[in-house]
C-alpha cells in the first residue's frame, strides 16, 4: 500500500477520534466548554482595530459562499486539464462536506458565543465552524492536487504548509471574532480532514478503475 494511502487512513480514525472527545466533552459541559469560554473572553479583551479589520476581511474571504466560487473558479481548471477524478474529489469535498457541516450544527445545535462587545451577530449554530471546514476541504484539495503535480519537495511542503496556514488563520479569526469557540474551529478542521482524506481516496479509487479498464 502507498505511503500516503497509508496516511491517509490513518488521519481518518486520528481525526474521527477527535472530533468525537471534542464533542463529547461539549455535550457534557466538561473543562473543555469552560477552556471555550475563557479563550473567547480573552482574546474580546485584546482586540486591536488593525488587527479586527484584517480578521473581518479573512473571515469574509472564506466563508461559504466564498468557498464554492474558488472551487467552481477550480472546478473549470480541472475540467479544462480533464482532470476527471479531481473533479470528484473536489465535488465531495466542498459542496457535500459544507452540507454535512450544516447537519452537525442542527445535530448538536451549540449557541453561539455571546461576547460583551459583538462584533458579528449569527442566527445559525455554533459548533463546528463552516468557515474552517470549507477552508480545510477546500484548500485540501488545492494542496493535494499541486502535491499530486510536482516532483519538488520544496513546492510539496509549501502547498501542505499553505493549507495548515490557511485553516489555522480561519480558524483563528471565527474566534476573534467571537463568533465561534476555539472547541468549534478545532472540532470543524478535525472532520473535515477526515472528509478530506475520505473524498481523495474516493478519487484514487475512480482514477485506478478507469486506469484498469483502458
């Protein structure tokens, strides 16, 4: 078996097995929720204006609607390339893995936090984050593909690095912004790097069947 097949399996079960201790330890009101409050309040006490200008226009930069342009942008790249099985993986990444996101916030139906000083206020739920699911899935993909297309270490590990980067300041701005707790961001990029391997092994999959039958 590949390595990065090998890998692949095993961030699945590392990933599932922490989105499930995160969301257990929510449903149960353990120190984590607590952890949650704290980082939100602390981080609403040292907001700066530069740096909530810089956070409201990535949190904008990536929310969902925002996600599916680049990929319909990628989608169109592929298709040109006839890059048929990255179209897939795309196809299961973003749209459907942004719709399972939306079935965790209604199957676990976590308010949102209420800071002192909002400066976003959100109807939806909170847990996990959609911003920092569709940036994980999205860049994934992104990542993997370029991965898949050079033979340079160097551009392999910018592209995975650019990906980490990307979720981590995503992730971080759904916080400052007190529109989500770090539980929900962590939670989110969890089971979306699971989806993400799901959704590339899947293509794999595809690309070796239609390899087999020429």
């Amino acid at each position: 078996m590949p390595r990065w097949k090998i890998l692949a399996y095993g961030a699945i079960a590392a990933s599932i097995c922490l989105f499930a201790l995160i969301a257990a330890n929510i449903a149960a009101g353990d120190p984590l929720a607590v952890l949650d409050v704290r980082v939100t309040a602390w981080l609403g006490a040292h907001r700066t204006p530069a740096l909530t200008l810089l956070m409201l226009a990535v949190t904008h930069a990536h929310a969902p609607v925002a996600i599916c342009a680049y990929a319909s942008i990628m989608t169109v790249v592929l298709y040109r390339r006839a890059q048929r099985h990255w179209l897939l993986a795309l196809a299961l990444a973003v749209p459907v893995g942004l719709a399972i996101n939306v079935l965790l916030k209604h199957l676990f139906r976590r308010a949102r936090p209420v800071p002192d000083e909002p400066l976003m206020t959100l109807a939806t739920y909170s847990f996990p984050s959609g911003h920092t699911a569709g940036t994980a899935l999205f860049y994934g993909v992104l990542a993997a593909y370029i991965v898949s297309r050079t033979l340079s270490t160097r551009v392999r590990a910018a592209a995975v690095l650019g990906w980490l980067c990307a979720v981590g300041l995503v992730g971080f701005s759904r916080v400052y912004l007190g529109v989500h707790y770090l539980s929900d961001v962590v939670a989110a990029a969890a089971w979306s790097c699971a989806w993400l391997a799901v959704c590339l092994l899947a293509a794999n999959r595809v690309q070796l069947r239609g390899s087999s039958q020429r």
